[in-house]
C-alpha cells in the first residue's frame, strides 16, 4: 500500500487546463490503477473530461456502438497482473477472460478479442509460449478467436515481462438492454458466487500464505453464465457487472453514484468461504473489496430475482449464487450493509491501494 | 542496437511445444519488437502458431470480420515510443493515428477506438494530461471518438512514464477488397509521400542531431487520402499498408511473401528529403526501413496507376506522392531496387534491430 507522500502531494499550477480534482496530486500513484476513489477521480476527470462523449459517460465496462445495422459491445483492459503465474491461472487466461467477460457484461455475446503484447527484452521465450497457450485455451473455450494483435518489446528495466491488452468485441441480441443507469429503488442485487478468491489467490503467492487446500483464481469465461441470465430474465436484468479491481464495494458504488439510487447489502447473505475469511483477517482485508474475475453481479426487477437466481443456480459457475441486497431509495449513491448483528455501516469506494497489479 | 550475446542465444528444450525457430532465442530480443525479420518469426510462429485463425492468418494490418450484416475492421496497436514527446507530435497523436491508420489500410472508415494505459507510479500527471489532449485533438481530427478506456498503473521502474494501446474499429464500404494477397504481377506499387520523416524526427530528439530547419514527424490521419484512392481506384486498388516500423522494405518484403510475387522498385522514383537523406547516411540507416507514420503504400492495377496517384496528389497529405515500382512474376517473395545506375540489389526484410522503441 502506498500513500502520497509529502514530496508527491500538494497543489500544482498546470499551464494546461488540467481538471482540479487530479491536480492535487502531482504525480501518478498506484491508487490510481486500485478500481477505487483515485481511480475513479483520474478516469472521470481526466479521461472522460479530455474525450467525453455519449458512449464514455456510460462509464461501463463498455461501450455499446451502433455500427452499420448492429449493436455491438467493445471493451479493453490491459493486465499487468504479479506474479504472472498463480494457483488456477495465469495472465494469459486472465486476459482473455477478463475482456470476453466485460464484453458479456454489456449483455452481449463475444464475437473477436485483440491481443497487444508489450515484451520486456529478457523475457523469456518458453515463458510467453506457455503464457499464448493459455490465452489460446481460454479463448477457444470461451468460443472467440484472437483475430489481430501487436507485438512491442521495451529495454531491459522498462517492462515487468510481459504486459498484455486484450479489446474484444460482442454483439449484442435484441431486446437486450443493460445499463449501469437502469438500476431502481426494489430491483435485487445478486452475486454468482463466493467473494473475493481471484484477489487472495493471487496475495496468498505474494506472500507466501498457505492454505489447506490450495486456493486458486477464479478467472473464468462468465458468458455461458450471463446468456442463461438474459435468458430468463430478459428486459427485466438491468445491470450487469463483474465486480473485478476494487471489488463488490467499487461496483455498487460505481453504480449506485451512476444511477443515483442507494444499494442495502447483507452480510449474512454474502457468499464467503472461510478460507477466504481468514485470508482476509490475516492480511487486513476487506473481501467486499478484493477483485474478484469469475464473479457476476446481476441487478434485477424483483419479479425476476427468484428466476434469476435459479438460472445462475444451474450453471456450473453460479452453484453457490446469491441475493445479497436490493436497490433503495434512501441514501442516493451510497451503499449501506447491514452487519450480522443488526447494525449499519457505509460500504464506501476503496480510498487507497489495497492490492495493487491485481489483474 | 542489440544484438543476441551467447548468453541469450542457443538451443532450448521446451517442455511445451514451443515452435522450433523461435527456440532459437530462448530470451525476447528487442529485434522481436522491431518489425524486421525476428518479428515475423516471433509473429507467424508463436503467435499465428498459438492462435492461428482465417483472419489473423491474413497478417494483414487488421483482421477484416463479418458481424451482424456488417464487414468490420479490427486493429489493435501499443505505442511505446521513446522519447514520449518528439517534434510535430507525441505519443497521443501516434497513438491515434497509428490505429486510425492501420484501419484505413482495411479500406475501412475508421468509427471507434478505445485506449489503454499503463502508466508508471510518479508519471507527472501534467504530462499525462497533455498527452490524453493531444489525444483527443487527433481524434476529433479523424473524427473517430474513444469511446471506451483502461487505466492501469505499475509500480516505478516497471515502465517507463506511459505506454498506450489503442484498438479501432472501422467500416467497410461494399465493394472494397483489400488484401496483402491482392498484389499481382503488373501491378504499381505507389507511395504518398517522403520516406522516413518519422523515424529521423524522434532519433535526432534521441542523438541530438540539428537540421536546418526542424524535421518534424510526418505521424497524420491517412484516411481523408485512402477515401480519395477508394473512390478512384474503387476495386483496382488491390493492397493498402502503411510502413511503419520496419519500414517500406519491410512492408513490400511482407506482402511479396504473402502474395507470392516479386516487387521491383526504382531508387530514382523513391520520395526522399535532403535533410533526411543526410541524417540517414550519418546514422548509418537505410531510409527503406526507417519508420513512417504517416505514410501509405497502395499496390494497384497498372490501369488504375495514373488516377490513383493523381487522387494522392490532390490531398495535402500525398502533394509527394510517386509510383515507386512495379509487382513482378520473378523472384517471388524478393524485393529488388535498380539503383541510380542501374544495378539490380535486393532489399530484404530488416534483420537486426534498427530503430527500438520508435512507434
């Protein structure tokens, strides 16, 4: 975890119009890429401020363009994940999985992925052979071909191995409409299974903890999952979102702001093995906020959460599935959880850095 | 320059199937990186190997999709140019032009892009606002907006300042067709414009070199002049590229390859500055490899030759244009250049690494 030190905070007089918020900090921190407040500061300041438009503002995992008579989804993420190889996966399927299920994110179907390599000269060759095996598995089993790429390689000291983007593309069924902006007061939040595994298996490498069962990621292609979802709730799923850097917590809020409606969480519904508790207690964690990359929140029209569920429910992946809160109207943009005691606490954005180059 | 010292060179053993010519360098060299020989191999053999599909197989600048009733263009490019600033333009522009550019090369109009970045922990964040301006200004000028983004950040010393990833996607008209595989004996091989501005801009900021006057990158939208070229030489343009790392010699060796033909081109025709001439006899390059970015190859039927360089000329971005050479039925796969006084030499792919680091 890293804080703004004294020499890198401070005000600045940009000669150039730069949004203020960002201003107050100088330089680049790793809280910046963290999924949380900093993050979300510099994407909406910076990025949206200098290219703003229609598809951006959306602020999905996203965008969704009518190009000639289609809808379609399109959707980038670079991986910096370290280490590069951890229990269950590795940055290779990680890429893949992560843009194919953005793309499923916008309800639609993956169609082509892109893949852009930036190689550090040294890296060895056996390392990115076995790193391109598992993209290609991940994709084949994920149905989408990798169509085009591009292949940088950067000195010695100015990489970290390899550094993968992925951008994929996914077309989009009619009828098939999810929005961040659709989520109202009633609607049920649902998660496709336990919290936080992809953020401590990957930590637990870091730092040597062991489990007694290994603990592996739990990087998967959520498409086949999210079809069955749309399936059978059709119009009535109005959000999608695979809760990843900055976990449950970042999203809701993410959400809740975008929306402008409140979220009410339970914790006793929340899926969380115990390993995975005691991880997190060891470690100082809050699971609501640790990535997770094989997780789907669904925010439904109440009549379809009984149903939604059930389909989540016969996938594979969506066995221990869950109803962990509902959308209200108090407390527009905030995300409240109400503990096993009974008690209320606020559920905020990740303020800092809580596990950095976590995917 | 970089050249494979004995440490990093020699037989390997892979576990996995790793394709044999790349197991000729068990570690990535920059020359993997430099579009030259060692990145074709790297390219066809481990990437194509891993992936191999109808589109990537095209190894075309982008992959050409049919989706819905549409045939889209897919171009995924990441810009890691040294140094990040550099006259007449900077790692923004680059990064949209190069994109914007490498659709185009599809025949396509060039609709959305999105952009990835990797930044490193203590990038000032003026520099960054000025490059993601700088990147908004070339896309308005292209009229093409980013529509979707990813920030990641790394920590110091696993960067360098600010790597980007852009992806297109683009439009394709009815009616067009180009391919690498078009080229075909008769054919004129045109270019429109002077050689290797780019890749003499950035390394005189690198060496240190003055010019008479300042030499700026040539990096631009090419897609108001390959809209020209499609609409005169409609079907009977057969190829498109723009030769950019690697350079023209690159590029045509590429595309003699795939097409199966031969090229011929004539020295006295090649579009080349003084001052840039010069910067290349000091530098020892051969301006046939030396980066353009903003610069287009166009591979047409001999009938079409005249129009489509006088609809090259027409636009303020092809007042240079010339007809460089010709497609020939020998020597497939060979590029030959009739020097000035009239010997024959062949230009081969580049081997080694030239220019690292120049898009």
């Amino acid at each position: 975890m890293k804080d703004p030190s004294d020499e890198s905070k401070g005000p600045i007089d940009f000669a150039l119009s730069c949004p203020l918020p960002i201003s107050d900090y100088p330089t680049v921190q790793l809280a910046h890429g963290g999924g949380g407040k900093l993050s979300q500061l510099l994407i909406e300041k910076l990025f949206v401020g200098a290219f703003g438009n229609a598809a951006l503002e959306q602020l999905h995992d996203g965008a969704v363009l009518n190009v000639g008579s289609s809808r379609l989804a399109f959707s980038t993420d670079s991986f910096v994940v370290h280490p590069r190889f951890f229990p269950g996966g590795d940055i290779g399927s990680l890429a893949v999985h992560g843009t194919v299920n953005d793309i499923a994110m916008c309800g639609a179907r993956p169609v082509a992925l892109s893949a852009g390599f930036i190689l550090e000269e040294g890296l060895s060759m056996e390392e990115l052979w076995r790193i391109t095996t598992s993209m290609k598995e991940a994709a084949e089993e994920a149905g989408v071909e990798v169509v085009t790429g591009d292949t940088k390689v950067v000195d010695r000291g100015k990489g970290d191995g390899v550094y993968i983007n992925t951008t994929g593309l996914g077309l989009i069924a009619d009828g098939v409409e999810i929005s961040p902006r659709r989520a109202r007061p009633g609607d049920r939040v649902l998660v496709s299974g336990q919290l936080a595994v992809h953020g401590i298996a990957v930590m637990s490498v870091r730092e040597g903890l062991e489990f007694e069962t290994v603990l592996e990621t739990d990087s998967a292609n959520l498409y086949p999952l999210v079809a069955r979802v749309l399936e059978r709730g059709g119009s009535r799923v109005h959000v999608l979102r695979d809760p990843t850097r900055g976990g449950v917590a970042s999203a809701l809020n993410e959400i809740a702001t975008q929306a402008g409606v409140g979220m009410q969480l339970e914790e006793n519904s929340l899926p969380l093995r115990e390993d995975v508790r005691g991880a997190c207690e060891i470690l100082g964690f809050d699971p609501l906020y640790v990535a997770n990359e094989g997780k789907c929140l669904a925010i439904v029209a109440p009549e379809a959460a009984d149903s939604v569920l059930a389909a989540m429910r016969e996938h594979p992946l969506g066995r221990e599935a869950a109803v962990i809160g509902a959308v209200v109207d108090e407390h527009p943009g905030k995300v409240y959880l109400r503990s096993r005691v009974g008690g209320m606490r606020v559920v905020d954005m990740l303020s800092g850095e809580q596990l950095p180059r976590i995917c």
